[in-house]
C-alpha cells in the first residue's frame, strides 16, 4: 500500500480562514518534508521537520512520530496560498523520499 | 546562488528518438536526485547520486533510461527511444546530506509525441 497518504485530496477555502493539512505514513520515518508547488512551478521547501513543531510566519509543522503523522498547519489563508502541497517522507533508506499526492489547496478572495 | 538548473525546460521528441536531461546542483551538494512527476503517479523516485557515486536506481525503467554524474558539477538523465508514456516533469533536486531539505530544479518538460 502506499506509504504516504495526505489528506484531504484537495480543500478551498475563503481568503482568512485556516487550514490543517494532514500527513499519515506506514513507515519508519527518518526525515519529513513539507513542500509547496504552484501549478507549472518548482517545488519550494517548507519545512524539514522529523520531529516537533516549526515555525515559519503563518505556517506551523508538526510531526509526531509515535503516531505516524504529520500535519502543516495553515493561518489566516490568502489567494497567495493556493498551489499544492506535498509531504515527503525519508524511511529506512532515508535518502530514499517518498513523496505523497499533496493535498490541492484554492484560496477564494 | 543560482539553486539547482536544469535544461531544457521543455523537449518535444518525436517516438524512438533519445531524450538527454541536464542538472546543475548547487555547488557544495553531495547528493543529487532525480524525480518524474506525472499528474496520475505523482513524484516519483527516479535515481540518486551520493558525492558523484550511483547509489540507488531502483526507481529507473531499466532498458532505456540511464543516469550518469560525470563530475559533481553536473548529472544527466537520457531515455533512449522515447514513448509517450514517458511524457512528464523530470525534477532534479540536491541536498547537502541525503535526505535533508531537498532544493529542486525548475523541471524539464518532457512532451514524446
């Protein structure tokens, strides 16, 4: 089965409200990634978290190993904010990583 | 810092003819990695060069893909006899240590017709 599930497949939302994107894996985890890419764009880093929470403006990563997830949470959302985002996971073979299918995210003004 | 290049951006190639995909990483990477995302398969493990060495190409179709990193400033994909399944985004991406924060290129746009 697949290693890396996010959820939910794709969410809109209106400009200001939050979003909590969520990350589950079935594998040893030795490294998690957040990514975010604009459609046609590159993939731009977010964060590198393999454990704890981070930090970055309206972005918050929070990976909890014990229970397999990991969630990056979304503040006062803008249209900016639009585009995919992608968790990827480094398992056993931690250079190895395993992207998910991102999770589509549209930001209505 | 000019971030991880890759050319072309975009190659069109006609059914059989041979596709070669170029990356630059950032200077100072030792490892460099090669994705292929599609719409329908996502991103997708290609193959994976630690200090110019090949390390992993389990994610390589074995007959007509090849990956080669003939100096630590540049790697190469080619795909001998293109299909059109083999239309795609081909990312590069590089990393100080294997599996820290990965940087990507822009992608190559491939388009088999």
């Amino acid at each position: 089965g697949q290693q890396v599930q996010q959820s939910p497949a794709s969410l809109v939302l209106q400009e200001g409200e939050n979003a909590e994107l969520q990350c589950n894996f079935s594998t040893s985890l030795n490294s998690m990634q957040w990514f975010y890419q604009r459609p046609g764009g590159s993939l731009v880093s977010l964060f590198y978290n393999p454990s704890g929470t981070k930090h970055s403006g309206r972005l918050t990563s929070t990976t909890v190993i014990k229970e397999r997830r990991s969630s990056l949470h979304i503040s006062s959302s803008q249209t900016t904010d639009s585009g995919t985002y992608l968790c990827a996971l480094g398992g056993t073979n931690a250079y190895k990583v395993i992207f998910g299918k991102g999770t589509h995210l549209h930001v209505l003004p | 810092n000019a971030g991880v290049i890759q050319t072309p951006r975009h190659k069109v190639t006609g059914k059989g003819q041979e596709a070669t995909l170029w990356c630059e990483p950032i200077s100072g990477h030792s490892a460099v990695f090669w994705y292929r995302q599609t719409i329908v398969q996502g991103l997708e493990f290609l193959t994976y060069f630690r200090n110019q060495a090949p390390i992993d190409d389990s994610g390589m179709p074995k007959e007509r893909f090849s990956a080669q990193m003939p100096n630590q400033s540049h790697s190469t994909l080619k795909i001998q006899s293109t299909q059109p399944q083999d239309s795609a985004v081909y990312l590069c991406a590089s990393s100080f240590i294997s599996a820290e924060t990965l940087y990507f290129g822009s992608g190559t746009r491939l388009t088999v017709l």
